[in-house]
C-alpha cells in the first residue's frame, strides 16, 4: 500500500513539474514578445495586452508555488 501512494506522489509532483515548466516556458515567451516589440518601437498602450498576459502568468505561477501573489520582475 505504501508502495503505491510513494508512486501516486511521485506522479503527481513530476506532473506539478511539469506544470511549472510550461509556466516558466510562457513566462519567457511572453517576455521575448515584448522584448521584440519594444525593438520594433511599440508604444506602451500596445504592449497592454501583452503585459497583462505577463502578469497573469506571474500570478498564477505564483499560486502553483505557493509564493506571494505579486512576483517582482
């Protein structure tokens, strides 16, 4: 019995990894995508979108973590 709830933990925090991951992932890319348009001279009212993507990211990666809800950048 031991044996299988060690595997269903081990599963389940390989899964929360993994799920981070793709949250770090999406950080970067946002980031890289403001970046760009920032080099390409986009004005801050267009980047607002964007910008709000990021910080909805930065929250929830921050309530996956178990972090503050406001991450600094």
């Amino acid at each position: 019995m031991a044996a299988v709830a060690q595997a269903l933990a081990a599963q389940t925090r390989r899964e929360h990894q993994e799920y981070v991951a793709a949250l770090l992932d999406r950080l970067e890319e946002l980031r890289r995508r403001i970046r760009v348009r920032q080099a390409h001279g986009v004005r801050s009212a267009g980047l607002r979108d964007l910008k709000a993507d990021l910080r909805a990211a930065r929250e929830e990666l921050a309530a996956a973590v178990g972090g503050p809800a406001a991450i600094q950048a």
